[in-house]
C-alpha cells in the first residue's frame, strides 16, 4: 500500500476535529466523505480480514447504543421520529466500524494531532465571535445584556450554531489540554505558553461570558486536579490560585453571567404554575418531577425510545404554568442523559450504558480520562446525545482515544 494513501486517510481524519467552526451540515458532509474514504480503504485493503475476536466485542460494544435503537426502531410507531434518530446517531456507528476495522493504518499521532486541529478550531471560533461582539461595543452589548434579551449569549449561540452547554463542553475539553500541555512543559516560561495562557484565557473568559456554569466548574475542578497532578513548584501554585480567584469574580461581575449564578440562589423547589414569571419558573425541577412520576411506573423495563417524550409531555400538561416558554411550546426532554437512557431501556439498559461509555477506561490517559470525566459530568445535567454536536465529540474523539491505547493500537505500515 502507498503510503500517501495512509497519510490522506490521516489527514482526513485529522481534519474532522475541525467541527465546531465547520457547522452541522458541513460536517455532516466531511463525516460522509470520510466514511467513504474509509469503505475504500476496507474494500482496497482487505482490512476486514485482519479483524480478531477482540476486535468484534469492541465492535458491539462500542456501537451498542445505536444497534440498541435499531432494533427498538422496529418497534416504536412513529417511524419519522426514528429515522431521524437513526440518522442523527450515525456517528455511533460510523467511527467505531471503520476506526477498528482499520486501525492498523492510524498513526500514532492522528489522535494528537487531531486535538489540536480540535483546539485550534475552537480558539478561531471563540476570537471570531469576540471580534463581531466588539465591533457592535462591548459596553453597549453588556448594558442591552437583559433576562428577556440575553444578547451576549446570544451572539455565541447564534453564530457557533451550538448549544451553549455543549459549546462550554468544547472550550473546557480544549482549555484543559492546553493547560495540562503547559503544566507539563519542561520550560514553564517560554513563548509558547504565553500564547497558550491566552488561549485559555479567551476560552474561559467567553464560557463565563456566555454563562455556561457545569462547565465553569469542570474547568476549575479538572484544573486543579492537574495542578496538584502535574505541578510542584510553589510559585506555580500560587499563581494558579490567583486565577481561579480571578474567575470566581468576573463569575460574579459580569452581568450575563452573574444573573445566571442569580437564578440558581433565587430558584424555588416549587411546580411551576400560573402565579409565576418566566424568571421565577424552575423548569428543571419541572422536568424532574416527570421524570420522577414516569419511572415510578416504568423503572424496570423503560417506556421505549418512541415514548419518552410523550409520557413526559403528557405530565407537563398539568402544570399551569403559560408563556412564550412554557412546556407545551418547548420540548424538554429529561436534561440527563441517565435518566433518558432509564426512561427508554429500563434499569437494565441503564447498567448496560454504563458498561458502554467506560469500556476504553483500561490503561486510560489523563486526557482521556479528563474527556470522560467531563462527558459523563454533563451527562448529569444535558441529554449530550440528542444533539448532532454532543454526538459528534463524543464517538469522534472516543473511539480515536479507544484506539490509541498502548494494549490495542498497531502501528500503520509504512
């Protein structure tokens, strides 16, 4: 086999963690032409002959969550529904498939090298927002910043096309790398970690600007770890704690955040109901209190992937609460993706996804432990899978990190 060959198989992978500044349809299509590429490498190279047994358990394993819903799909009336979903969770198939049965032709540093191309994207991202933020005056965006008209996390949302939870998940993921890279650098002051510090610093600052508050916590939970972890220098140390001090007061300072922080210290535990403002509605223990009322019923064998959102949506009809954003004009899923998994496959489904998403924790790496970590943190408050972003992050870099561990990965030919 030419060896160009495998280095544009490479390349080409390596360019997928382009996706956030690529957007949804964009990478839809670089996914498509990357599973082709891959189809032809298989057909070419024959490379379904070298699979082992080892090789098809991890297989099933690792596409598991979408083989689980191609057999409910036979079973769930709204076939629209499920082949939307069928086609949206298509990364849980595509890159377990093609990245095991040809990963005798992955370099070692694809998976390096595809974070930094990850990170890079990201920072791009980030600066290109802040640019057209600063363009409109930062002051008269603050000052227009209102309940009603969010306008700075609007600015993120809009032009990224994500999601802010999850696009806080991306800065985070990208900010802990290039923190734990500095924190490892034989040479702490140099060039190269000045501009890394800047990096992190317009990541995190935008996260806080944009309000996205689990993964403000994750980044201060995960980078102390890494700094106990990685540092011994005192100075470092004390450094280090002046920066999170900082963080902790612009939290507390910049407007679109410090009315996010508001909300959780003005939350009631309280159903929400006619008497109350959209500001003073607790929609996620709403949400909770269905979940809750659905799995009463259904704990052991679920309600089925095509129930879920009706059972909930037919709570929610008893709440009285009516607005422009009330149950009945927004779906709200269950914002956890435990509880999600649970409602559609029972507690036995709900095990069997645990086994799912730590399967590749043997001789796991710091940055595949700080990407797990940081999954099935959000997981506790985002149903990550329902969107095309979360399911993305997820395979992409899962199975490249799965594939890249020192007991399973075979060096490509040369």
């Amino acid at each position: 086999m030419k060896k160009n060959k495998i280095d544009l198989y490479n390349y080409t992978t390596i360019l997928l963690g382009s996706f956030p500044i690529l957007g949804l349809k964009k990478s839809v299509l670089a996914i498509i032409l990357w599973a082709v590429f891959s189809v032809i490498m298989v057909i070419s190279e024959k490379s379904y002959r070298l699979i082992e047994k080892k090789d098809k358990l991890n297989l099933i394993v690792l596409t598991s969550y979408y083989l689980a819903f191609v057999i409910s799909f036979f079973f769930i009336e709204d076939k629209k529904l499920a082949m939307r979903f069928l086609e949206k969770n298509v990364a849980f198939l595509i890159f377990p498939l093609f990245m095991i049965i040809n990963k005798r032709f992955f370099y070692e540093s694809t998976l390096r090298k595809s974070i930094t191309v990850f990170i890079i994207s990201n920072i791009i991202l980030a600066s290109y927002i802040w640019i057209v933020i600063l363009s409109n005056g930062y002051l008269k965006v603050m000052e227009s910043d209102t309940y009603y008209n969010p306008i700075i996390r609007n600015f993120f949302s809009d032009i990224s096309e994500i999601h802010l939870p999850y696009l806080g998940i991306l800065f985070v993921f990208s900010s802990l790398v290039i923190l734990n890279a500095i924190f490892s650098a034989t040479k702490k002051i140099s060039y190269i970690n000045f501009f890394r510090c800047l990096s992190i610093g317009l990541l995190i600052f935008s996260v806080i600007s944009f309000a996205a508050r689990l993964a403000l916590v994750l980044f201060i939970v995960l980078s102390v770890f890494l700094l106990f972890k990685r540092v011994s220098a005192v100075w470092i140390k004390i450094s280090f704690v002046l920066f999170i001090s900082t963080l902790f007061f612009l939290v507390f300072t910049i407007p679109s955040s410090k009315k996010r922080v508001d909300e959780i210290w003005n939350s009631k535990l309280i159903l929400p109901n006619k008497t109350q403002k959209s500001e003073e509605v607790n929609f996620r223990y709403g949400i909770y209190h269905c979940v809750n009322l659905v799995l009463k019923e259904n704990w052991i064998i679920g309600v089925g992937p095509g129930n879920v959102q009706k059972k909930l949506d037919n709570c929610y009809l008893g709440y009285t609460y009516k607005n422009y954003d009330d149950y009945s004009k927004i779906e709200y899923n269950s914002h956890n993706q435990y509880l999600d998994i649970w409602l559609k496959y029972g507690i036995f489904g709900l095990a069997l996804f645990f086994v799912f998403l730590l399967w590749g924790i043997k001789n796991i790496n710091i940055h595949y432990g700080i990407f797990l970590f940081i999954i099935m943190t959000a997981m506790l408050t985002e149903n990550i899978f329902d969107r095309q972003v979360g399911v993305v992050f997820f395979t992409f870099f899962n199975t490249l990190f799965f594939i890249n561990r020192r007991d399973y990965f075979e060096k490509s030919p040369n």
